[in-house]
C-alpha cells in the first residue's frame, strides 16, 4: 500500500469518527431538547458520557443566547 492510500484510508476514517460523533450529539440534543432528559439520562441513552452531554448542554446554552 502506497503513502496516497494510506492517507485516504485515514481521511476515511476520520471521516467516519466525525460523522458518529454528528450523529450522537443530534441524538443527545434531541434528549435534552425534546423530552428533558438529565445529563445522565441522556449518556446513558446515547451511550455517551456524562461530560459529553455537558458539552453538548453548554452549546445549546451559547446558541439560545445569541
């Protein structure tokens, strides 16, 4: 395997890690938004962590107050 395929396997990859972090963080919104889970509700839901859910609640904080 050449160095281009190596470097496209990893932009895959990452690619794919970016797109499961997108889809866990929509699905932990919609907990906290639509049906006011806790931050532990929505870990354990999204099988996440707490702190990821935090993070997610303070972004949703920044935006609503823009």
């Amino acid at each position: 395997m050449g160095i281009i395929e190596t470097v496209k396997g990893i932009n895959k990859e990452e690619g794919k890690i970016e797109g499961k972090i997108e889809g866990k963080t929509e699905v932990v919104k919609n907990l906290i938004v639509k049906l006011g889970f806790s931050n532990e509700q929505a870990a354990d839901i999204a099988e996440v962590s707490a702190e990821f859910v935090r993070e997610v609640r303070t972004s949703l904080a920044k935006q609503h107050k823009k």
